[in-house]
C-alpha cells in the first residue's frame, strides 16, 4: 500500500476553541493570580474536618447556589496547599472583567453569573486539537474544490450533496477513509487561556471557555493511505490538492463574505451615531483579518478556519440594518463570535515534511 505521510506545523492566527460539549462550573474551580485552578469537588471535602464538612452540609440545605459557590471558592483558597489542582491556566481579560463582580453576587445566579467554563478536548497529555475537526475543515474545502468550477455550490451543504460530489454510494466506500489526520501534538498549557466569547454584537450574555491563544504552535500529521482519484472527480489527494482547496476556500471564499457582510451594512437612521460606532468595529475586524489571513502564502503554506465559531456560515450579527426597502431595522441570521475583539478559529498550516 502506498503511503504519504505531511507532517504539518500549524499557528493560530486568532484564538481558538474546539470544545467537549462539556462545561465545568465555578463549584470546580477558582481563581488566584490571574490563572483559573481546576480541582475535584470531592478532594475538597476529602480534606476538609468534621467541623467543616457539618458547616458545609448547612450551607447545602441553604440551596442558594450563590452562598455554595462562594463557600467553596472559600474553603479552596483555605485549603490551597493541600489541594490537588487538575491544571493551572491563565484567564483573558475579557474573562478577568466578569469574574470579579458576578462571583460577588449573593443574591441569585442566572446564566449572567453562573460562571461556567466550556471544555476544550484535552488528554493526558495535555490540550490538543482533535483529528476529527482537522479533516472536517479538509473536508468542507475539498467539497468546495469540486463543485466552485461549476458555480454551484449550496450555502448548506448536506450528506447527499457529499455523496454526489464525492461518487460515492456508501460510507465505506468514501474516499475520505484514505485520508487520515491525526490529533495534534500537545499543546503547551501556558498558550491555553480562559475567555469570555462574544457575539458580533455589543450586548449579550457572553460564554466563558477554554481557548488556544492566538500565536501558539502545533504540530500534526496528514497521512494518504492510497493514492488515487477521488472517485469520479478525478481530485488527488497531495499536500498540493490540500493547499489549492484551503486557500481558494478559507481565504477567499470566507473571507469574502465577511467583506460582504461588512460592505451591505448600513447604519440605522434613528441611531446613526451608533450604527457607524458599530460599523467601524466591523471593519477593525474585517482590517485584522485581512492583516492575518489575507497575506501572502508561500508554497508550503495554507489557512483554515476551524472550531467553534469557525466555518462560512459563522459571520457577523448586526443589529441594526436599516432596511430602506420597508423602513426597519433588522437582524442579519448569521452569527460572528470573538474573544478579546478577535474573530475565532483561524490557524496556518505550513508543510515541514513531505512532498509539496
């Protein structure tokens, strides 16, 4: 059998996040010098006198969340020496700003001060970036690779429009089971961080999470277990198919529909001066991106856009449109998330061995 293996460096271009699907709650964590310490409620009562666990239990039958969550965080800190820290990672400053006054609350919890934290995947090993997520970007490029020359790819692109695309008739027989890429090598914990994501728009609840800062490097591999045709497209997979696909896909394609989405805004005559406020933040957005993932690309070299808040359809929410049609103010059905006013989940990926 006839393999290729591309090993690959990777560089987040801005923060990135691909979460578990799980969220840990401030019961399981707190907070000390700028960094969030996770630790297993049950070594916390482990430690704890009989005295204390007899308080603790009162403070149970309180059922206030908020007397709980700050009970803990107190016996923690008291507890500090002795308690096993699962890990240690520094908070942003998004996060740093909500912290502070909605743990303080003592009166009810919502989703506004609940201060739970998304999951990012992590091993033994430390934090990484799923395989999977990897190919699925591959993947969406690639698809877009074969059907672009025709004009006619579909803003949602479903299981049988693949099937059609790709000739294939069962899951066995996808030709994407010749393409294997492995989860990432770890990542070092001082380029993870905890931040507050945020919706395009200034109000909103945020999300607090895990997230790979930007700058932090990474290494996986792309392995081509057999060469050969896709199907009846006749698309070989090589490091070049690969780079052509992500760059016409991720940088130009996506890339312009932020331009787009920023160029058909218009502000909303009842508040001009805030509609322009939010247009110039757009258009900061739109010049940082242009900086990061607009520039030139050597041979060797591509960028995707992966995760949580990544792909086509995940843009901009502005909300006030002007609609000069009806004379309203609407709502744009896409979404943009950011974290520290980064857009989320852009990464270049650079071929360091194997045939480009």
């Amino acid at each position: 059998m006839n393999n290729d293996v591309l090993r690959i460096k990777a560089t987040t271009l801005t923060p990135v996040t691909i979460r578990t699907g799980r969220e840990y709650s401030p019961f399981e964590y707190m907070v000390e010098d700028g960094h969030v310490l996770r630790f297993l409620p049950s070594h916390l009562y482990s430690l704890l006198t009989d005295q204390e666990k007899n308080s603790f239990t009162k403070t149970l039958s309180s059922q206030n969340m908020c007397v709980i969550r700050n009970e803990i965080r107190r016996l923690a800190l008291a507890r500090r020496t002795d308690l096993k820290v699962l890990y240690r990672i520094r908070i942003a400053e998004s996060f740093a700003a909500i912290y502070k006054p909605q743990i303080e609350s003592i009166h009810k919890i919502n989703d506004q001060n609940a201060l739970h934290i998304g999951e990012c995947a992590r091993s033994l090993g430390g934090f990484y970036l799923p395989g999977s997520s990897l190919k699925g970007a591959l993947r969406t490029a690639l698809l877009y690779a074969i059907y672009a020359p025709q004009g006619s790819v579909p803003d949602k692109l479903d299981r049988d429009f693949e099937k059609n695309a790709f000739g294939y008739t069962s899951p066995f027989d996808d030709p994407f089971r010749d393409l294997i890429v492995t989860d990432s090598r770890p990542i070092p914990t001082e380029q993870i961080m905890v931040a507050s994501l945020k919706r395009g728009r200034s109000k909103g609840i945020p999300t607090s999470s895990e997230v790979i800062d930007t700058g932090a490097e990474f290494e996986f591999e792309i392995r081509i277990r057999r060469k050969g045709a896709l199907s009846k497209k006749h698309i070989v997979f090589s490091a070049k198919t690969i780079r052509d696909a992500c760059n016409q896909y991720y940088q130009q394609r996506v890339l312009g529909r932020y331009e787009s989405a920023i160029r058909d805004i218009r502000p909303d005559p009842n508040n001009p001066k805030k509609g322009e406020e939010h247009i110039q933040r757009l258009r900061d957005l739109l010049s940082l991106l242009h900086e990061r993932v607009g520039s030139s690309l050597t041979d060797r070299e591509w960028v995707m856009n992966i995760g949580f808040g990544g792909g086509a359809v995940n843009k901009f929410i502005t909300p006030q449109i002007y609609d000069s049609i009806n004379r309203k103010s609407k709502l744009v059905p896409e979404t943009f998330w950011k974290v520290d006013s980064q857009p989320l989940g852009w990464i270049k990926c650079q071929l360091i061995e194997g045939t480009a």
